[in-house]
C-alpha cells in the first residue's frame, strides 16, 4: 500500500529587548518541532553604527554538531552583518555547518 507521511509541523515562539542605556537588540526563540526535539535560539544586533547592524547567534540545534570535527563547537555559532540604504537592508550571515561545511546566507529585505 501507499504510506504518507505528514506535513512537518513546528511551534515556534519568541521574543526581544533592547535593555535601557544599551545599544544592543537582544531575541530569543524556543523551536519545537513535532518530531524532533526543542531547540533554543538566542541572538543579539548592535546597531549603534547606523547604517550597519553586526549580528551574533547561537542555536542548539545546530550545537549537536561540530564544525570539522573541533571539540570547540563552533556549529551552532552564527555571526552577520546588515547594511541599510534607503528602504533597503543588505544582510551577510556566516554558521558553521558540521559535515555541511560552512554556511552563507545572503538576504535583500525591503519596505513599501
């Protein structure tokens, strides 16, 4: 017979702060996947260099594996860069992947 499998399903929750007298954006997330354990995601964008936004994160998704087989454990890891222009935000993120290698994503965001 045929078998389907179901749509991945996952709840995803979060928040942000930007605490008083700092120029620090700081998110969090909690990720659960309906067939795959909980993950946490935190993160953090320094903005004070307006028009650039430096960018840190950490999953601990990504956490269970280890960038080319260091026992530093930078996977998990992210760090980016923004640039705003006009109505326009150009974003440069790097994460190392374990057994993927390395990870760029590049992101063109804009607003009407």
């Amino acid at each position: 017979g045929e078998v389907k499998d179901g749509l991945p399903t996952t709840l995803r929750g979060g928040g942000s702060v930007r605490p008083k007298g700092l120029p620090v954006l700081i998110s969090g997330d909690i990720i659960m996947p309906f067939d795959n354990d909980l993950v946490f995601a935190f993160g953090a964008e320094y903005s004070e260099l307006k028009p650039l936004h430096f960018r840190l994160g950490w999953n601990s998704f990504g956490s269970n594996y280890r960038a080319d087989g260091s026992s530093i454990g930078l996977a998990g890891s992210s760090v980016g860069l923004g640039i705003d222009y006009k109505s326009v935000q150009f974003s440069y993120a790097f994460a190392p992947a374990a057994d993927l290698g390395e990870s760029h994503r590049i992101t063109v965001t804009g607003s009407l």
